[in-house]
C-alpha cells in the first residue's frame, strides 16, 4: 500500500465515512427521505434484506496481513468478489465513537460520544464508556435518534446482533437502540443469529452485527502474533458463511470502526511519571493516542506549552477552540463541547500518552492502539456483497 500510514486522513462526514453507511442502507431498504451518499441504490437494485457487519479493528491498513491468512479477504480486497469502497472512521478513530457514529448516522460532535473515555461535565467523573451501564442516563447523554429506530418507524424489520453481555449497556442503547436484540459471541453463533434475523421476516429487513475478536487480539498481542492471525481467520470465515448463506434478495455490508498500530516500549509517554505533563491538568480523558486534558482554570496556555516542549513533534496539541474550529469532530453541538478538552492531544507516528495513575493498568500492557488521525487508524473498508 502506497499511502502513508502515519500521514494524516480527515474524516469524509456525509461523502465516505462510517457515519454514511446506514443512511445509505436505509435509503436502498426505501426509508423515505433517507440519503445516499455511498450511492448504494444503484449497487443494490432488488435487494430487500441487507446485513451490516461491523468489525472492529479491521481497519484498511490489516488487509493485506489479514489477506495472506483468508481466502474471502483476500477476494474482497482484490475486488473479486464485491464491492470494495474506502471509507473513514470518525474521530476520534476509537470503537465507542464510531459504534454510535454508525448507529446514528452521524459525526461525533452531533452524537456527543466522543472517545473512549469522557469527562462528565459538571462533575469529578471520568466516564469509562466500554463500562457504561444506566449512568448517565443514554437517553440524555446520547439523545440522538438511531438509524435502527428511524428504520424500525418506517416499517424495517431490525435486529441487533452482538455479545450478550452487551444487552441493555449504555454504549449498545446510544448505538442501537430500536431493534430486536440478538446475543451472540462466536462465529457458529453470530452466523446462525445475523442469518436468521436477515431471513426470518418478511422484508424489508435490516440486521446490525458486530465482532470484538480481532480488535482484541491486536491491542493483547500485536498485528503480528498467531492470536491476531487465528482471530484474523475467524473473521475470514464468518464473512465466508455469511456470504454463502445470503437469501436471494440480500446484501451484506462489512466494515470496520478503526484500524489499530503496533506501539513499541520506547515510544510511550506517562504523564503520571513527568511532572511536566501532569501540571495544571486537572482531569485527564480520551485514550493514549488522543487525549483530552481538562485543566484548572486559566492553565491552559501553560499546559499546552509544557506539553508541546515535552511531545515535540511526536504529537499535535491544540485548545478546544481549535480541535473544534477545524471540523475534526464533525460540527459540535453546544451541548457536547465540554465534553472535548480544553486541551486536545493527538499522536504522531507510532507515538502514546499513557496515565497510568487515571487509567486500569491493563492500558500500559496493551501493545496496538489507535485513536488518532492517522490513514492507519481511520482508514476503514467497505465490502458489499450479494448472493452468489
């Protein structure tokens, strides 16, 4: 691949990003008044029932590793088989973003969940948003009707498909609510669960799945370990049979929230080990490769300062005003802006701000990440396929 993974992609809101893609589903499914930017209809003539697979940290960047261990990657990529369009994740390019990204439609700033972890405005709370239960309430922190509920008004059948123990989470109601939910972890069950909800109704029919695995085995043990090729192939398969299982009048959708790089032991930063870092911040959010510093009043010219001296060109660091002002977020609502920073730090390079003193210790033992703004980060496929 020719393009710089380090060099920097902007998110493409309302042309080819994670936010396009079911609006564009819903408008091939004949939601009234739903856009097309992915112009799918014209792809799609006939298709009834569509899937759409989401999986995470199956970013562009992993194709060709993930090609030389799965026969079905390996086509799609080519284009053999489907359709094979780039997108853009959101940003930040982390997996609670662009879940509800996806489910809504729309940018981060719209949203409001805007990283992994937030700060709760108002509050001492740093909010874990893979932890996220009933509190806040979903229903005012993330109020944003989902893509799933305006499908399932317009007469679609909808269903959600992913890990039980997600059920009734604050992350998957942002995401997902107004569907039928499935649970199911393994590639037998999500097959058996995402096949039947697509053919067990009459259409239109839309399904929503989602796989952790691969994810997982890159942030534990790297893109390169046989833990991330066995996931790798497990991902293979599951497209493999979804695809051979597809009803006539089917299309499946498969794509990702972000990609993820390899940081190696030398290129991590603590802020809880240099006074520098940790002066005048006052909460600390976001994640290692994008953090959101919220400082004491009147210090953030002085953290922005320390912070640049310390990173130097290992990061980008810039208040608020300007993350905002320069549309990194997609327009931010009023009521979302003190969830960013008053600082806002994104890495450069293979480059992370650890806290170990904020953070569960398993962060620091984590060995990919992503986050940032990178092409290896938030670049993501698109495959659309059909039946056979």
């Amino acid at each position: 691949m020719s393009v710089d993974p380090f060099g920097v992609v902007r998110p493409a809101y309302g042309r080819a990003s994670l936010a396009d893609v079911l609006p564009s589903a819903l408008a091939v499914l004949g939601v009234p008044g739903a856009p097309d930017p992915l112009t799918l209809r014209a792809q799609l003539p006939g298709v009834r029932r569509i899937a759409v697979l989401l999986v995470d940290g199956f970013g562009t960047f992993q194709l060709p590793a993930a090609s030389a261990i799965g026969s079905t990657i390996a086509d799609l990529s080519a284009g053999r088989l489907g359709r094979h369009t780039q997108l853009t994740s959101g940003f930040p390019s982390t997996t609670p973003a662009s879940l509800v990204t996806l489910g809504t439609g729309a940018p981060p700033g719209e949203h409001g969940v805007l990283g992994i972890s937030l700060h709760v405005p108002g509050t001492d709370r740093v909010l874990q948003l893979l932890r996220w239960a009933d509190d806040p309430d979903p229903a005012t922190f993330a109020p944003m009707p989902t893509q799933l509920e305006r499908a399932a008004a317009a007469g679609v059948r909808v269903t959600s498909v992913t890990r039980p123990e997600f059920r009734g989470s604050g992350l998957t109601t942002a995401a997902n609510r107004g569907g039928v939910f499935r649970g199911a972890s393994e590639v037998d069950e999500l097959v058996t669960e995402i096949l039947g909800a697509l053919a067990g109704d009459e259409p239109p029919v839309l399904v929503s799945g989602y796989i952790a695995d691969l994810d997982k085995a890159g942030h534990r043990y790297g893109l390169t370990s046989p833990e991330w090729a066995a996931a790798a192939a497990d991902v293979d398969a599951l497209i493999t049979r979804l695809a051979d299982g597809l009803p006539d009048d089917a299309a499946l959708l498969v794509t990702a929230d972000h990609g993820q790089i390899d940081v190696p032991p030398d290129r991590r930063y603590d802020l809880d080990a240099d006074p520098r870092l940790a002066a005048g911040v006052r909460f600390v959010a976001g994640e290692p490769r994008v953090r959101y510093l919220h400082v004491e009043p009147g210090a953030a010219d002085d953290v922005i300062a320390a912070w640049r001296a310390v990173l130097g060109a290992d990061a980008d660091v810039v208040s608020r005003a300007e993350a905002v002002a320069d549309g990194w977020f997609g327009p931010v609502t009023e009521a979302h802006l003190q969830r960013v920073g008053d600082v806002v730090v994104t890495m450069r390079d293979r480059a992370v701000v650890l806290a170990t003193g904020h953070e569960p210790p398993a962060v620091s033992t984590l060995i990919a990440f992503h986050g940032a703004n990178t092409a290896a980060e938030m670049s993501v496929p698109l495959f659309v396929l059909t039946k056979k």
